[in-house]
C-alpha cells in the first residue's frame, strides 16, 4: 500500500504491463511512478518555460478556467503540483499517455509535446531521456462532426516522433 494504491488494479493497465514485460526483457526490477489526472490537458503538465517555447513557435495559449472543478486543466497546475515533486527520483525513461483532452487541436499537440518533452528532459538533466507515448485509439467521439480529430492527433503525435529523438 504505497500512496493511497491498495492493490495493481488501481494503477494504470499501460503501465502495469509495459513495466511487465521490461522487467523480463532485461531481467531487472523495473519501478514505476504514476502520476497521473485524468481528463488533463497537456498545457497542465508543462513549464511555464515550456509554453513560452511553445508559444514563440506558433502556439495560442486559451483562457484559463475559472471553474474550480476544471482547474486542474489550467496550464502548469500539474507540473508545479505534481512534476516538480518527482524530479529528487532518478528516473530512466517516461511513458506518456494523455491525448483526448487536446485531441481536437492536433496543430497545436505538435507544437505543445516536443516543448514539453524539452522541458523534461531539463529538468532531470537528462537530454536522451526516453519518452514513449501512447498514441490515441482508432476512435472517434460522437460529438466530432468531422471524424478526423483523433486521426489528426495520431498524425501529429507520429510527427513528432519522427523529429525528436529518443522518443516512440
């Protein structure tokens, strides 16, 4: 019991299996930290640096919510609450998986990820440090009229793939 975790059912199925078969490929003990917000925008998980690099490429950043029940979206709330706390961990890679809250602007999601994979890997001194990312589903949500939002965003995210290194 680690946290408020009783049990692996509460962890992250990705991460669980992901740290699963790590371990038996490289035959050591493979620890993982979950930090995790569900519904969360990948703005709230950045630097106030990072979205100043963003920013200088292109990106527009929204208003914030006001809303109390939707402040954890805001941008740099998790980085500052939650990120910034990990960095005394000697971390050995990262396995990123948010998306649906940004999926609708993937134009942006390409300006917003290498930004904050930059950031990271400053922040832990630690310029190669792996980052994977979970690409979204063949899914699209009903509300999309145009049915292409989530193929858009698996689009931008195999962009950025393609040019950062060190990341799949």
């Amino acid at each position: 019991h680690v946290g408020g975790v009783n049990s692996i059912a509460d962890w992250s199925a990705v991460g669980v299996y992901f740290s699963q078969a790590l371990r038996l490929e490289k035959h050591v003990v493979i620890g993982i930290i979950d930090v995790s917000q569900g519904s969360s925008t990948i703005e709230a998980w950045m630097s106030e640096a990072a979205l100043a690099e963003a920013k200088a490429a292109g990106y527009v950043l929204e208003e914030p919510y006001e809303d109390i029940r939707r402040y954890y979206r805001n941008p740099t709330v998790l980085h500052r609450s939650m990120v910034s706390k990990l960095v005394p961990y000697g971390i050995r890679g990262v396995l990123w998986y948010q998306g649906e809250s940004n999926a609708g602007d993937a134009a942006s999601y390409e300006l917003l990820l290498p930004a904050l994979i930059g950031s990271w890997r400053t922040l832990w001194e630690r310029p190669d440090l792996p980052f994977l990312f979970a690409q979204l589903p063949s899914y699209e949500p009903p509300d999309d009229t145009t049915k292409q939002s989530w193929a858009r965003f698996r689009a931008a995210q195999a962009n950025v793939r393609a040019a950062v290194p060190d990341t799949g």
